[in-house]
C-alpha cells in the first residue's frame, strides 16, 4: 500500500476541496482536520469523508464560501454562526475569542451554530488545551439510537471530547468518544467491507441483538453502559442543538447524502481555565503519577503520535487524487 506524507495528504485534501468551490482559506482549514485525523489512524474522520464534502460542495448542501459570523452576547458566551458552511472554519474564526473570554472569566461557552458535520471533536478540544484551557466539546448526530426499552431512534452517537492542557502548551489527556458502544462509522465500514459486526453494538429494528451491520443501520447503536450512555447522549443532544440552535437529532438527515437540506448543525464547547486553581496541575501530576504505577496504562492520549507518512489504501489515495483534478 503506498505511503503517503501528511503534507501531501493536506495539499491534496485542499486542492480537491477548492477544485469543487471552496474558498482557499476554508479549503485549508478542512484539509489541516483531514491531515490530522489520518496521522492519528481515526479513517471514519479523514479521507473517508473528502467525497462526500466534494459533492455537497457541488450541490451547495454545504457553503464553501461564506464568512463565518462571531459574536459575544455575554462576557463568558462566544457564538459563531457557520451559515450552513464547515465547522472547521466556523472554529476556526471564534475560538480566539472564546480563548479570550475563559481567560477573563475562568470559564467561557463556544456555541457553533447552523454548520456542517465536525467529524472528530477531539481535534477542536485539542485546539483549546494547546491554548493552556481544559476543553470540553459535544455534538450530535443522525438519528440512530432508541431510549433503553424503545425501539425509536431519537438521537445520534452525539460524541463528547475531554482535552486537558499539560502546561507546557500540549495536551496531558484527551478522550474523544461517541455515548453509544461504536461509532456509527465502523458499523458502516463493515457493512461495506461485508464484514460482521460484535453483537452488543447494536440492535435490529425488532429489538433483537445483531452481528449484522445492514441489521444494526436499519435499527438502532447501543448507548455506552445502557441507560449511563443514554444519559450523556441526552445531554450532548441538549447542549448542541439547544445551545447553539442546531437541529435535533431526529432532524438530521443522512450526514453523507450528495444533496439536500444543509446539515444545520451545532457543537458546544466548554473552556475552562485551570489557573482559576492553584491545585489543578499539582492534581493532575498526581493522577499521572498513580496512573502510571502500572505497567503499561496510561492517560487517555498519552503517548499518542502523529504518523508521517501514512498508508493508504490505494483506491482511496486514487479516490482522493481524481477529486484534485490530479489521476
């Protein structure tokens, strides 16, 4: 399989992106999330998703071309409205001013509104961790999880993010998980690698446990921990569509569907900033520490390089060379 540089990987992203209407600028913000995510091996978050931002460029489900709109209705709120374009960019211009606002206040919002999927959430509390500030970030998704006992599906794998700084201007942990027991993403790879999925991720449309992943899609994901996980899926629901004025779960439509409706949705972020503590890195050193009594463990992230180059599958590195205009 070939082995391709990161550079590559995001010049390639960037050019594909710009090829089918998206601004330079915005073009390279979304190009630095998909280079990210393929050197941390998260695929259903890197090149898996170049063709369909492609094609609803295309179609204009998404904007490639609008200018982000910051705000700060209060002293500790920051809201940014995408205008129905990526999320990357939209965080992209607002987060100096939430990193203003925690430092003023201790603890300040970040409400992404009417954008684009996110895709991976721990690349933007990441971003809030490497500014010295904790960074806590949620977002909701397609519908696809019923309430324990139901067969209903009201909302999405909604993925909380936890990044937490080291005071050296890198990250000491980070987590980054759907509240369901897999993404939706793996269950989607499988069914088209025509593989089995484990029972216990999910459910089929009559409540049944299923290995199969056509099953799982046309019935329901497991929540993490049963009612646990249905409970913070409910408070990632809450937070991203209440806070920032995005949509429902249950009014997402399918995330990689080439035309329709704009996905509309919104991420909630949380910094806070650990110097309103004289204890927090004295603490957190503690819990390095025991963590690390055990050969072995480690801190969620710790350790956690990025890969350069990377190895491809090679349709997909040939898939991502012809959006750029370059096979």
């Amino acid at each position: 399989m070939p082995q391709i540089a990161l550079n590559e990987i995001e010049a390639t992203v960037a050019a594909a992106l710009q090829r089918h209407g998206a601004v330079p600028w915005i073009a390279a913000s979304v190009a630095r999330a998909v280079r990210k995510a393929e050197a941390v091996g998260n695929r259903i978050c890197g090149l898996y998703y170049l063709e369909s931002y492609c094609r609803q460029l295309h179609s204009g489900r998404v904007k490639g071309d609008v200018e982000p709109v910051v705000s700060r209705p209060r002293p500790g709120a920051v809201v940014v409205d995408a205008l129905f374009g990526f999320a990357q960019p939209a965080f992209e211009r607002a987060l100096p001013e939430a990193v203003a606002a925690a430092r003023e206040c201790g603890v300040a919002s970040l409400a992404v509104g009417h954008a684009h999927t996110c895709t991976s959430l721990g690349y933007f509390t990441e971003q809030i961790a490497r500014e010295g500030l904790i960074g806590l970030g949620m977002t909701n998704a397609s519908p696809i999880v019923a309430p324990p006992g139901g067969n209903t599906r009201v909302i999405g794998t909604n993925p909380i993010a936890f990044s937490v700084p080291d005071g050296a201007g890198g990250r000491a942990m980070q987590f980054d998980q759907s509240t369901t027991t897999v993404a939706l993403g793996k269950i989607t790879m499988a069914k088209a690698a025509g593989e089995q999925i484990p029972e216990g991720w999910a459910i089929d449309a009559e409540g049944r446990p299923t290995t199969d992943p056509a099953a799982a899609i046309g019935g329901s994901l497991v929540s993490l921990g049963g009612p646990k996980g249905w409970g913070f899926g409910l408070m990632a629901e809450l937070l991203a569509a209440g806070m920032t004025g995005g949509v429902v779960s249950r009014d997402v439509k399918p995330l990689k569907a080439p035309e329709g409706a704009p996905h509309d949705l919104g991420q909630y972020y949380l910094l806070m900033d650990p110097g309103t503590s004289d204890a927090f890195f004295d603490r957190l050193q503690q819990v390095v520490d025991a963590v690390a009594l055990d050969e072995g463990a480690r801190m969620p992230g710790q350790g956690k390089q990025d890969r350069d180059p990377v190895e491809l599958e090679p349709a997909v590195w040939q898939q991502t060379l012809g959006l750029a205009g370059l096979a």
